[in-house]
C-alpha cells in the first residue's frame, strides 16, 4: 500500500524535517508547500504564487503513483488533497521552542548579519517572527493553532497529534505504527 502522509503545524515544530525522515524511510518523494505556494525569488519567500498555479502544480505530484510525504499547511488554499490523505500528522511543541529554532534557522539561513539591524533581510525576517509568534493566540484571519485544529475537526480520515518535545526519531516511530494501523 502507498503510504500518502500529510504533516501540519506551525512553522518551527518540525513537520519538514518529519516528512524528510518519513520519506527516507519509506524511499518515497517528500514534498514541501512552501515550494508549491511561494514563487522562486531571491531572497525567498517574497511572492505568493497563484491558488490555481498552485493547486496544478501540487496536484501534478500527489496524483503519481506511489506514496509521498508533505509538508506544510495547505489550510485555505488545499482542501483538494484532502481525499488522497492517508494519515495526517499534526506537531505541535511549546511556543518558546518553536521560536528558539526558528531564529536559529533563519541566522543560519541568511546570516546574522543579514537579519541583524540594518541588513537587508531585517525586515523581513522580524516581520516572519513576529507573524510566527502569533499562532498559538491567532485568529482565523492567519495560519494558527485555531485554524489548524478546527481544519483537522473536519478531516475524514485518520490524524495522529504529536503535542510533545520528542525526538525525530520517537516522532518517525509513531508515524509508522499510525501507519500500520491504517493499513
């Protein structure tokens, strides 16, 4: 059986690093929203692609044979794919973690300099912060915890709740026995 492995949260909490694992395991193709939802630019993350474009795109590679992993949040724009959903896994970890590893990685994505006071990425970068630190209490004007959980109500299908600091590997190992379960 082809395992189709949906893995949302907010940004920071791991679901791409999951869906990588996930897609090593299972030696199928891992996918990632963000490339399917922003337009290729330098620096990224500066244009919002169309839904239509998007959901072309996405959908040319769900719709292959074959299991997959994704990544990322589809809320708002990607109810479509909800049928070819086999499990969907939703992360969540604390807020003060999540923000840990996202200023982390955007000094190792661009550079401190870049993100520091005065760099060309400033602006940008505190801008996505201060959105990202915004889930846990957002509304459902944003990407946040509320719009992720009333989404995952409706889901028909199978979701596993990973609410917990763990470990990739203890977070893989869970993802295979939902899995099994499903199968």
């Amino acid at each position: 059986m082809a395992n189709r492995v949906h893995f949302v949260g907010a940004s920071g909490v791991g679901t791409t690093t999951l869906a990588a694992a996930l897609s090593a395991c299972l030696g199928c193709p891992h996918h990632d929203t963000d490339a399917f939802f922003w337009l290729p630019s330098d620096p990224p993350f500066q244009h919002i692609r169309p839904v239509e474009a998007r959901i072309a795109l996405l959908g040319a590679e769900l719709e292959k044979p074959g299991g997959w992993a994704l990544s990322g949040s589809l809320c708002g724009w990607g109810d479509v794919f909800i049928p070819l959903f086999d499990l969907v896994v939703f992360l969540y970890i604390p807020a003060d973690l999540r923000m840990a590893r996202l200023r982390a990685r955007e000094v190792a994505r661009y550079g401190a300099e870049a993100i520091g006071p005065g760099g060309p990425m400033h602006a940008g970068s505190t801008e996505f912060l201060e959105w990202a630190a915004g889930y846990d209490e957002g509304g459902l004007e944003t990407r946040s915890l509320r719009v992720h959980n009333e989404w995952l109500a409706t889901l028909p299908g199978g979701v596993l709740r990973l609410e917990r600091v763990a470990s990739v590997e203890d977070n893989l190992a869970e993802v295979l026995r939902a899995l099994t379960a499903t199968s």
